[in-house]
C-alpha cells in the first residue's frame, strides 16, 4: 500500500514532537488512517465526468467518482476504526465522544 503524504505527516510529525509516538508504516493503526483519508478524498473531491449520452450502456453504469450510501458507511466505519486504534497507540485520547 502507498502512503499518501499526510498519512506520512501524521506519522513523521507526532514521532519528531513525542519521540516515543510510534506508528509503523506496515501497521494496521496505518493502514486504517490511510483508508480513512482515502475515504475521505473520495467523499470530499468527487469529480463530475462528461458523458456522451448517446452512446452511454445504462445497463452498466460505472462511474469511478461516484458515491454510494455504502461508501459513506465505509468512510464513517474508517472514521471510527481510525480513531480506536489511535487510541490503543496514545491512551490519552479521549473518544467517549464517539460512541454519542
């Protein structure tokens, strides 16, 4: 998996200010934050595409941009996994929020 360069900031940053803030590259608390900003990309920088209408096979419309429920529910399951395993990384985030 490739690290897209904020996950790499949020990973450099918090080890460079706390030397013992310590998030690996391979490990799932990464994984799980590159998934919730890829998520969020989707969500947030969904792009319109021109279509010829014309020549259009609505019996199999894909649209790469496009959002379903299911990727919102994605993005807020990323959301949360996120948060939890920041957590387990930094006991003193506080998350009692997130159950609300």
């Amino acid at each position: 998996m490739r690290l897209g360069e904020t996950v790499v900031k949020w990973i450099k940053i918090p080890h460079e200010i706390n030397g013992n803030f310590a998030l690996t590259t391979g490990s799932a608390e990464v994984r799980n934050l590159q998934k919730l900003f890829d998520d969020r990309n989707k969500l947030a920088h969904h792009k319109a595409s021109i279509q010829n209408i014309a020549s259009l096979d609505c019996s199999n419309i894909q649209d790469p941009n496009s959002i379903t429920l299911s990727d919102a529910q994605n993005a807020n399951q990323s959301l949360v996994t996120s948060i939890e395993a920041l957590k387990r990384v930094d006991q003193s985030i506080d998350i009692t929020w997130l159950s609300s």
